[in-house]
C-alpha cells in the first residue's frame, strides 16, 4: 500500500513554543491531507482537512490560527502549533488519500506532542 | 446520531481463537464504503479490510474477514486464529458516498489476546 510518513514521532517542547509536525506520502501525489487529534483511549478526531495549494478546511471548534496547517506540495503538508500549551498535548495522525483505488486513508505513524 | 458504533470498548480472546469485533453504520447513500484499521500501541493506523457497499461478497484478507450484513448495516470484524500480536486497538471507519474527504470512525475496540 501507499505510505505516508510523518515526522517527529516524539516532541517536548516548552509553554509558549511552536512546534511543527510534518506529513508526506511517499509514493504518490496526495492532494487531500487529513489531520487529526487522537486523545488517550479516544478514537480519531479530524480537525482539518488540507488541500493542497489552497487554505485548509477547520472542523468546528478547532481553532485556526493554534493550528496553521500548510499544504505546499503534492507530497507535504505541515501541522504547526503555535504557542503551544499543555493541553496542546496530544497524539497528531495525518492521513492522505490516494485517487486511484478504493480511497481508503493512508495513515502517517503519528506524533505524540507533549508541551511542559 | 452516530455514523460508526462499536459497542465494544474492549474484548479479551484466548490465542488461536476467532473473535468478533462489532460494527454498525448509518447512512442513507447507498454508495459508501467500510474500512477496519488495527492501532498498536506504538499508535500507527494499520489499514485492514475494506468493504464496498455494492460488492457481493464478503471481504476477506488472510486471516480477517468482515461480516457484512447490509440489512442490518454492520460490519463485524472476523479474526480467526488469534495471535498474541493482535492486542491493539480496532477502528471500524466509513467513506460515506462518493465524498472521499470525510471518513467517520468509531470509538474503538480494545483487544486483548491471552497466552
């Protein structure tokens, strides 16, 4: 199947910094990216869906300007957290989605982001 | 009213057995598909199965299989000959109609395989 890696895996930062996490699909040209948020024993919450070369489109309640996402390229999408807080800590998953095939959603490794 | 229920919030099997993960949908497109994805510890999305609402048969891939009974809109999760390696998190998802940019998922099913 098509991959989708994610990168960092793990990151601690402090109160206040911004932390970028980065999504690419390897193997193909993705030009829907989804983001999401997974809580502690909680399922999949999408918080935007990027489009590339275009502003991303925010679920309801997700605050656009604490998490910029940036779709540049076919191949990468960018999740920042600005002035990141503790409660910012989280796991962060992207996905993108294929053309071609049944359109199921390639999954990066996710991100554990942990704000001191 | 929810898109995926899985009324299982975890599940324990003795190794080498089958198990039975529960899913039900809703939806009135009748176009739509259904995905079953594994979540390790390690927190990866494993992709599983998939189920198209117009296929005629069964999904199967190695040694999980998905019960789908669309009269009843679930979509179970077979797993036959349990492993020890199994113990995860399983996701039952839904691409509802043709809108390939919204994917619903359930809240999980704990799976814990016994020695």
């Amino acid at each position: 199947g098509a991959v989708v890696s994610q990168h960092p895996s793990w990151v601690i930062c402090k109160s206040g910094t911004s932390v970028k996490i980065e999504c690419r699909s390897l193997d193909f040209q993705a030009t829907t990216m989804f983001w999401y948020r997974q809580f502690p024993k909680q399922s999949l919450m999408l918080m935007a869906t990027s489009n590339e070369g275009s502003k991303a489109t925010y679920e309801q309640g997700v605050e656009k300007d604490k998490f910029l996402i940036n779709h540049a390229s076919l191949t990468l999408s960018t999740l920042t957290v600005t002035s990141a807080h503790p409660e910012d800590s989280s796991f962060y998953i992207c996905s993108a989605r294929e053309r071609r095939g049944t359109g199921e959603l390639f999954f990066g490794e996710g991100s554990r982001l942990t704000v001191l | 009213a929810q898109k995926i229920t899985q009324t299982q919030p975890g599940m324990f099997v003795q190794e080498k057995e089958a198990v039975t993960l529960d899913c039900t949908y809703d939806t009135s497109d009748p176009s739509y598909g259904l995905f079953w994805y594994k979540q390790p510890s390690s927190g990866e999305m494993i992709f599983l199965i998939y189920q198209g609402s117009y296929d005629q048969q069964n999904a199967t891939e190695g040694r999980y299989s998905l019960n789908f009974q669309k009269a009843r809109k679930s979509a179970n999760l077979v797993i036959s000959a349990s492993q020890l390696g199994d113990s995860a998190m399983y996701f039952c998802a839904m691409r509802e109609g043709n809108n390939f940019n919204k994917f619903y998922f359930g809240s999980g099913t704990k799976l814990n395989v016994k020695p």
